[in-house]
DNA sequence: GCGTCTACTCTGTGATACTATGTACCAGTA
DNA sequence: TACTGGTACATAGTATCACAGAGTAGACGC
C-alpha cells in the first residue's frame, strides 16, 4: 500500500476507533489486533495508543482499569455521549469527502 | 465541518488535485476556484500552491508558463505517466480505506 | 533463570494542511 | 495620478497526526 495509506489514515483514525469503541468497548492491544484484523496490516502499536489518550483528553471516551490474567492490568475504553456526538460529525465529514471523491472517481473512470 | 476535514485531507487533497489534472491541464489560482466550487470551501490558496510544488518536485506534472490577460503568467500544470500511476495507486488505496469505513459504518448504523 | 507472550508507555521524526503575509500585474474609476 | 479590486503565485512558521523504535512490566512454560 505504501505511504500514501499513512496519510489518508490522517483524520480517518479517529473516527475508526471511534466507530470500533462504539459497537463495544475496547482496550488498546485488542484494538490495534482488531485493526490488523481488518486488514490495517501495519498500523503500530504506539499509534493506537498515543490516539488512546488524544480522545481520552479530548474527553471522547471513559476509562476502566480491568485487571488482566496476561500482563499489566488494561485500559478499557468506552465511547461516551461527547463521543458518539463526535462520531456522527464524522461520518457527516466522511460522507462529503466520499461523495467529492466517488464524483472525481467516476469522472475520470 | 470543522477541523475533521482538514486532518482528513491530509493525503486525500494530493489525490484530488491529480485526480482534476487527469481531466485536464490547469493552474493553481484556477484548481484553488474549482476546489471551492465543489464543496471545499475553506481551502487555502497557499495550501494548493505548497500542494503543487510537491507534485511537481515528486516528478507527477509537467508545467508550462503561459501568458495571463489578468495578473502575472499561469503556471498550467498537466499530469503525466508517472503521475497517472500514482493516481491510480492513490485509487487503489481509498478505495480499500472507503470499504472498511462503508463497512464500519454499516454495522453501527 | 530465561525466553515469550500480553499490555501499556514514551520520545523523536517526517509529512501535510493551515495561517498569515507578501509580491506582482492589470483594469476600472474618480 | 491615485486608489481599489481581482488575478496569480510564493513562502515562513505552526499544529496535528501516524510512525519508528525503544522501553517497562507481569504471567507463563521450559
């Protein structure tokens, strides 16, 4: 895919994750497997993190320490209302740009 | 739209800009006028102008000086082979990131 | 102990769009 | 002449964001 999946992630992230927490919540490496999962072979851990605690400051999502069986206890992530309010002004914006594009798209077949 | 959109066009706004070339050869002022014209409408001119000296520099475009009735010469810029396979490539790639997004929008409906 | 998962954290870098400002040329007008 | 406004291009500085890379720490099997 190359770099220019890099920077279209630019903006795209968030509101993925977004999209993933609000289906159920979530904790950071069960997100970016998740991810990898759907075919975002090579997003990087320290990506899905640092994008953690941008929207827990942003105060898009509540935070619950879980003990885990594995390892350090989990940060598990939830959206909360500012959250899904977000969501749905994304997929607004997401929407605009995908129909300026299908547009540019079918133009130039 | 906020401030979405412009993270969002980080990586997408290089694509359409080569996407309108492909239709035809054009200048800077001009993309800029046509870019608001279709939705746009808080593009910056200096962000077009940087855009296209990065296509230019990555070897996309080919430019020509021509003459203006009005104001200084028009730098015209026109796509070549090696920018329609970067646009092609730039294809390839929204479209895999426009299915997963469909594809998570259609689940949280 | 030692390696290997799982899970989270942090620092620095590069790419990109925006803000703000400036240059220059021409037409119309008072 | 002087002023205004539209056309056209250019650039320095800033903020945001994904990535690379390295590290910390607990639980398990050998």
């Amino acid at each position: 895919m190359g770099k220019q999946i890099t920077e279209m992630l630019k903006g795209t992230l968030e509101g993925i994750v977004l999209a993933i927490l609000s289906e159920q919540p979530a904790y950071g490496y069960e997100i970016t497997a998740g991810l990898r999962g759907m075919g975002f072979a090579d997003i990087a851990e320290g990506t899905v993190y640092a994008l953690l605690v941008r929207i827990e400051l942003k105060g898009l999502v509540d935070v619950e320490k879980h003990p885990s069986e594995k390892g350090p206890p989990r940060k598990v992530y939830s959206i909360n209302a500012q959250g899904q309010a977000y969501l749905e002004e994304f997929w607004r914006t997401w929407g605009f740009l995908a129909g300026r594009l299908e547009h540019l798209r079918g133009e130039g077949n």
